[in-house]
C-alpha cells in the first residue's frame, strides 16, 4: 500500500495537468447568421453580449413561490431579433400543468409581454422528481418590441425589470413570480475606477494637510498655514453628503443609486461580500444565498383549486433531507453543488457569463431602488448589516491612521540616524508625536460623526435585532456625549476668563449691489461700521441686540496665538478665522440634526425631505453670513460649493415623492441633472486639492530662500503675504486711487523715484586765475566737451568719466620715475563727479540699517550702485523688481529675538564692507 502511493500522487499531479489544458487553449469564437429589427443580415458570434439582459433576480412573492429557482436568465438579442430564455430550479409540487407569462417593464410602462407554452420550454408537467431545466429561444417582430425605445439601449441603469409569472392550469392560481433587473451594459456605476481616483485625491489631501501641521517650530506660524490647506473634514463632508443623499425614503431612479455607489468608501461603508457575510448570524439575516423561493413553505391562499398532494412534501425532498442529516460529507458537498448554479465554462461557445445572480437575503427585490435600503442594493450590502459594516471600516481606519502616524515617526528616527535626512528634520513633529497621534485619532472620529450616526439612527428606525441596535446605542452615546463634552470643554478653556455681554445694537439698510451689479437694500449692522462709512445715511433700520464675548484681560492673547489653546484644540479651531474660531460647535450641531432627519426619520419621507430641505436652507445662509474658514479654498468648498449642491439636491429630491407621482421618465432626467450637478462639484474638489497640494508645498518651503520653481516664486511671495494678513482677521487694505497725472508719470518712469532726505549740493565753485592758466596745452586740457552742468540718473553705463577720480590717472604717463608721481597744482571744479552721483541711495542705507522689506546685497552691488552702473542685482538691493529677478524672499520663521540679533550683524557687516569699497 505505501509503495503505491507516490504513484497516485503522480497519477493524480498528471491528471492535474491535463485538466487545466482545456482553459489554457483558446477555444475559437463559433458564428450564426443573424437577421436584426432593421433588416441586415450578419455573421454574429455566439458569445456575444445582448442588447438587454437580466441581472440578479429574485422571489416577487416574498419568498411564498412554489419553487425554488437558481437560474433565471432573460435577454433580448437586437441584432437577429431573438429573446432567450432560462430557467433552472426545483419543485415540492409532485405533477402539475403549468402556463407562463413573461412581462418586461420599463420606466413604469409595459414595454413587452408573452405567453409561452410550458411544452416549448420542457417545464410542463411540473413534478418533484425531475429538477426545472427551462431553456428557450423565442423569434419575434418588430411589433412586440414597439414599447422599447431606442434610448433603452443605451441609457445607463436603465430602470427596468423582467418578469416571469407561473400558474397552475387546475386552479389557474400563480405558484410562483419571480423578478430579475434589465441592464444594457451601461452604468454610472464604477467604483473600480472612480472609487480609486477619488481616494488618491484624498490621500494627497491628507497628506498636504498633515505636512502643514507638522512641519515648523512656531505653534502659530503653523497653525497658519494649516488653516489656508484644504480642510479633509471638508473633504469627506462633501462626499458623505453625496452619498448621504440616498438615505432619503423616496423612490429613486436607478442612476442615482448606482452614480452614490462610488462615494460609499467615504461613509465608511466599503462592500466587501466576506465582512457581510460573516455579520449575517449576528444581524440576524438567514437564508439560502444559492436560490430564491419557497417551495410550498406556507400555504397559499387558492381557493381550494390545488389538492394537499400538489402542495405537500414530496418523497424527493425528504430522501434530500436525509442524505443531508446522514449521509457522509461527499453527500453533502454533492446535494449542494447540484442546488448551485454551475459555474461559466468558457469552453462551451453556447454559455455565457452575463447573468446575474440570486439575490442575497436580506436584499430587496431587484428592480426597487426604494430608500435607503435600496441605495445599499447596489453596494450588496443588505439594510439590517449597515451600521455593523460602518463600525467595522471605523475600527480598521482608526487603526490604520494609529499605524501610519507611529510608522512615520520611526522612519523618520531611522532615516535621521543613517544620516539620510538632517538631525532636525521635522524635530518638533518627532518629539510631540504622541499628541499627533491622539488627536489624529480624535479628528478621525469628528469626520466620521455624520456617517456613524447616521447609520445609527438608521439601525434604531428599521427594529433590527437586539444585538446590533445595544451596540448602535452604546457607540451612538459615546460618540455624541464624547464629541460633544470635548467641544464643550474647548469653548469653556477658552471662554472662562470672561462674560458674555448683550448691548443694544440696530440693523440698517443701506444701499448695494448684489454680485456687483444688481442693486438692493443690505441689512448692516451698526456696531461694526467703521467710522468712515457712519456718514452715509441709510434708507432705514431696525432695532436689534449684540451679544459679544468681553475678556477679563484687554491684554489676552488671542487664540490663534494662544499656544497652549492651539496645541490642544487646534484640531478643532485652527481653520476657522480669528472672530469665528468657535465654529466647530455650530459644525457639530449642524452634522447631527441632519443625522436625525437622514437616519431617524425614514419612516415619514414628507416630513423627511422637507425638513431637511430647511435645514440645509437655514444652514446656508448662516454660514454664508458667518464666513467662518480663514483659506480661501476652504471657503469656496464648505460655504458656497457644498451648501448650494446640498439645497439644488434636496430640493430636486422633492419632486420624487410618491403624491406627486411624475412620469418615471422625467424622474430619470431629474436624477441625471443631481449627477452632473454632484459631479461638477466632485471635480471642484479635485482641482481644489491640486491647488491645496501646490500651496502645501509653498508653505514647506518658507524657511528657504530661493524657491524650486522661478515660475512660482512671485506668487509664493503673494501667498506669504496674502497668509499674514488673513491672520489678522481684519479686511485687505483697499488700494488708493491714483490720479491720471501720477499715473502717467509712473508709466514713463522706468524707476521710482528715491525718497526725500536731507541733502546738500555745490551750485558753482569760483576759481581765481593763475599764471599757468595761460598756457595752450592746459587751457586745452582744462576746457573739455561737457555740455552739462549736472549728472543726469542713467541707469546705462556713462561711455567716459573724469579721470580725476580714476586710478589710470595715478599712473605715470610721461618719462618721469615710476615712482614719481605726475599731478597738477590744482584742480576745477569740473573735474571732480557731482556729490550726488557719487553719493550712498538713501533707500539703500535705510534697508541696510534693518528697515521693513530689506535685503542684503553684497558689495559687488553696492559698489556698483555707488558708481552708477546698475545691475539686475543692484536694482535688487536697492528695492526695484527688475525684469528676471527674483523677489524678496520671506523671512524665515524663527524666534523674533534671534532674528533680530542675525539683522544686526548683518548690517553692521555690509555697512563695513560699502565703505570700504568705496573708499
């Protein structure tokens, strides 16, 4: 017996081998001839795909057919106008004659219908014994496909239904329905790949917004730069609420469901059939996932037409039962594989493997896109297993972000101690890591606020079993009273050194336009114009109250230079303007009500839609007045892009209520005017995170003076200044209205022109005569060709100077001695250079001394300005963009005391070195 077994295993390793021969060849593609609807005549493939087909089908009698069907495949062949037809399952009617109707639906129309004759099929009689093998092709005419339309081929999730009914001829009583989905091909549907775009975008998101937190050893100088990132909280809202916009208890159009699928991984729920399939027991969802159907479970109403033995256990089914109970496991695993469906065989020409599926239990029908239930259809997520599956994805993404932050931190420790990276890369980030790491746990779980408690309201509306809804409950009430106690904790650290003050205040109405042309009365109010504008009289006004926060110490810093504040509750406060820091409370406020409707409401969809459609109404038009973000970005995205969708979303979603009842058609194009909508915002997101990105690395490179991009480099100058001065919370300083004279002026001026300061010139110099004065040569010499009294500001080169001033006229030019020295008794006044041109630029000498806006030039510049000659760089030094120059570089962020103390050796060195140079 041992020696024989080494030769089965190599019987069995061969046999092995050659049974995968058959999938390793490439069988070739068989062809028929084919006649379509509009009367060509080609040569068609067998494995080609049809026009429409069925996808995943179940019981539309709530599980009470007579029959338990694992195959259920209908499609309609466009091009040689045939309509196939399969049917596979088992019955417990012992013999029966049967009729069937298949019907197709689309839009809410009859498109098409047929009586097929059972015979044609070999379904008729029904009996127990023998397994349901149903298989058709049926040739039809232009006229019983008149009711499709031609869209119908094309559109993507067309919203349909094929249909097949059975009736027993004894009692002309239906025995069984049964219900699969029409799909052409097309859909909205791709989270393979828009799934996929969307997430590196993210993921660039977060990894800009982390890079700004990190980077610096300033607590305030990085806090504002954080601020001007895209905000990932925003991120995710703005596809939560996408997604979010299918919680609604409305009767969907198909596209809608199918273009939300995608934006599902931001809720957190991701559709993973094995996390479903392992939480079914707990959620109490059972059933058989390889066939839909009955088979005579409960006895159905027909009028006494059907005796007990059509409807009674049949000897099959208990002979099964058995073999089940007693058999050995190969029984087992062989009344189970003939229950399934059998696989594709890509090497029959005549299978296929567009079909679709019986539907999951837990699942509603195919076809019905109805609430909630049927937006989580698409994802194969059942309803009851909702909110365990978001819990799930939040555990795994709250370890995940635990184990980047922690891998980061020793890569960084590593690099550092192969010398990789400098010893202070990143320093303060490596020795605060572990208050990043707990607060990046805290902002993961304040982003995924809305979606947990959303899906856990929803647990609480559906009456699921007893073990999901305890856990909805305990998560739910540590997460509100958690998220809520630490916000109230961060408005008391703040706001208890200080009262609250109410003081009357008015309301006027003043005349402005609206988008800079329209005018209109705007509601001002009077506590916060400035002295300038109380002049203006206002067309009227309204008493009202201010209620403001007064701080027990005038000298207090604020709390974006609260570093102690910062550091705690920055993660809160820190993207929000200086006046608005407290936002995040209203953020919070404003998530959970509109949890309540979405998740807590389902059961009343009027009461449903319309409060949250004045929710996200009254929501708009507080933040748009509120203002709250301090980056620009984070503006556009959260006040005005986001709100507008959700209002046009909601609004839209009205016209889906079932009072209304509109035509399915139009419902269809209402939810492709949402898609495009939602997608336009989806790739505002996208080019806001690539501008966010870009900006992010800017802010990296503050410390630096030269920029890796001299494209960039003036507008990294203009976005340091443009983040310095939102700091202030105050408005930008309105540019001053030139005259035309001045402008003109500063057009025909190639520089501007250098302050004034005390100065002093030599008007004229009197000489007296003397006796040399008479001689040819010298009065030849001492009258040269200058036609000017005063030295014109050239920036050019002068073609010749004095040679007074010259080293060349120190030289010896005659046969006098090298040593000797050859000098006149006396000079004129023409000789020598005006003191102006010869002269220090004042506006040289203030930035020098440490003035605002300085920079240091060295003393090649300065020597050249000193003689007339500018340069590119010594028009840098003295202040004047010249064309291809760099601008000012930033100051780097550092101590102000350091920074001072290095500003004042500098200029005493560079003070040195110009007179030095000049002398």
């Amino acid at each position: 017996m041992l020696a024989h077994r080494p030769f089965n295993r190599l019987i069995l390793t061969v046999l092995g081998g050659l049974a995968t021969i058959p999938t390793i060849c490439a069988r070739e593609t068989q062809y028929i001839t084919g006649t379509s609807l509009d009367g060509v005549t080609t040569r068609l493939a067998l494995d080609r795909t049809p026009a429409l087909y069925t996808g995943d089908f179940g019981d539309c009698l709530g599980g009470q057919s007579l029959l338990n069907v694992t195959k259920f495949d209908a499609a309609f062949y466009y091009d040689n106008s045939t309509i196939l037809f399969h049917l596979d399952g088992t019955t417990n009617i012992r013999n029966e004659n049967i009729m069937l109707y298949i019907s197709v639906e689309a839009y809410g129309e009859s498109r098409f219908s047929m009586t097929v004759d059972p015979f044609q099929a070999s379904m008729c009689p029904l009996t127990a014994q023998q397994p349901i093998e149903a298989f058709a092709l049926f040739q039809i005419g232009p006229q019983q496909v008149s009711g499709i339309p031609q869209i119908a081929y094309e559109v993507p999730d067309l919203e349909g239904f094929a249909r097949i009914q059975i009736f027993a001829n004894s009692s002309q009583t239906e025995i069984g329905c049964f219900q699969a989905v029409m799909r052409n091909g097309n859909s909205f549907s791709q989270p393979a790949s828009i799934s996929t775009v969307l997430g590196i975008f993210t993921a660039v998101a977060i990894v800009a917004s982390f890079a700004t937190a990190a980077y610096g050893v300033s607590i305030p100088h990085m806090r504002s730069h954080y601020a001007h990132s895209l905000s990932v909280l925003v991120v995710f809202e703005t596809f939560q609420s996408i997604f979010y916009s299918g919680a609604l208890s409305l009767p969907w159009p198909s596209v809608l469901p199918a273009w939300w699928s995608n934006f599902a991984w931001a809720a957190g729920l991701v559709p993973s059939p094995n996390v479903v399939h392992s939480i079914n027991p707990f959620v109490g969802v059972s059933g058989n996932a390889s066939q839909v159907g009955g088979a005579g479970s409960t006895v159905i109403n027909n009028q006494g037409g059907l005796t007990q033995q059509i409807y009674g256990r049949s000897l099959a089914s208990k002979i099964l039962r058995r073999l089940f109970k007693r058999g050995p496991q190969i029984t087992k695993d062989a009344v189970h594989a003939l229950a399934r469906r059998q696989p594709y065989d890509p090497n029959n020409p005549y299978d296929y493997n567009w079909n679709g599926d019986p539907v999951q239990p837990g699942m509603p029908l195919p076809g019905d896109w109805t609430g909630f239930a049927g937006e989580l259809s698409e994802l194969g997520i059942p309803a009851p297993n909702a909110f365990m599956v978001g819990l799930v994805w939040l555990v795994v993404i709250l370890g995940l972000v635990v184990f980047l932050v922690v891998a980061f931190k020793y890569s960084l420790e590593g690099l550092a101690r192969f010398k990789w990276i400098k010893h202070d890369r990143l320093e303060y980030f490596r020795s605060h890591w572990t208050g990043y790491l707990s607060l990046a746990v805290l902002r993961t779980l304040f982003i995924g606020f809305l979606s947990t408690a959303t899906l856990a309201m929803f647990q609480f509306a559906i009456h699921g079993s007893a073990g999901p809804t305890a856990i909805a409950v305990v998560v739910f009430l540590i997460l509100v009273l958690g998220m809520g106690g630490l916000v109230l904790y961060a408005l008391h650290f703040r706001l208890r050194f200080g009262t609250f003050s109410v003081d009357p205040d008015r309301i006027l109405l003043r005349q402005g336009k609206i988008m800079g042309c329209l005018p209109c009365l705007v509601p001002v109010r009077l506590s916060q114009l400035k002295e300038k504008e109380l002049g203006k009289k206002p067309a009227g006004s309204l008493p009202f109250v201010r209620w403001h926060f007064v701080d027990n110490d005038p000298n207090r810093q604020n709390v974006h230079q609260d570093e102690t504040y910062v550091k705690r509750f920055g993660w809160l406060s820190a993207r929000y303007r200086l006046s608005r820091w407290w936002f995040f409370a209203f953020w919070l406020i404003h998530q959970f009500i509109r949890a309540c409707f979405l998740g807590a409401a389902s059961s009343d969809p009027l009461a449903q839609v319309f409060g949250l459609f004045i929710v996200d109404i009254l929501a708009l038009v507080v933040i748009a007045a509120l203002n709250p973000y301090e980056g620009q970005r984070n503006t556009a995205l959260a006040v005005w892009l986001l709100a507008l969708t959700r209002v046009i979303t909601t609004g839209l979603s009205i016209a889906f209520l079932p009072d209304f009842n509109l035509n399915r058609i139009i419902v269809t194009v209402i939810g492709v005017i949402i898609i495009v909508i939602q997608a336009l915002l989806t790739i505002a997101v996208m080019i806001l995170i690539v501008l966010g990105g870009i900006s992010s690395w800017m802010s990296l490179s503050r410390n630096r003076e030269y920029f890796s991009s001299e494209m960039l480099e003036g507008v990294r100058i203009r976005y340091f200044e443009h983040i310095e001065q939102k700091a202030t919370d105050e408005p930008p300083p309105k540019p001053k209205s030139k005259s035309k004279t001045e402008s003109a002026t500063e057009s025909s001026d190639k520089f501007p022109e250098l302050p004034k300061e005390p100065y002093f010139t030599v008007t004229s110099v009197r000489r007296a005569p003397k006796i040399e004065d008479e001689d040819d040569d010298y009065l030849a010499e001492m009258n040269p060709n200058h036609t000017t009294s005063s030295t014109v500001f050239n920036p050019r080169p002068m073609s010749r100077r004095s040679r007074t001033a010259s080293v060349s006229s120190l030289h010896s030019v005659s046969s006098l001695p090298r040593g000797a020295r050859a000098h006149r008794t006396s000079w004129s006044s023409r000789e020598f250079p005006p003191a102006d041109q010869d002269r220090l630029s004042p506006v040289l000498v203030r930035r020098m001394s440490g003035g605002p806006g300085h920079v240091w030039a060295n003393s090649a510049n300065i020597a050249g300005s000193i003689q007339g000659q500018l340069s590119t760089t010594s028009l840098q030094a003295l202040g004047t963009s010249a064309p291809n120059s760099r601008p000012i570089t930033p100051i780097r962020e550092s101590s102000l005391k350091e920074s001072h103390m290095n500003e004042v050796r500098e200029t005493e060195d560079a003070e040195k070195s110009c007179l030095e140079d000049s002398l």
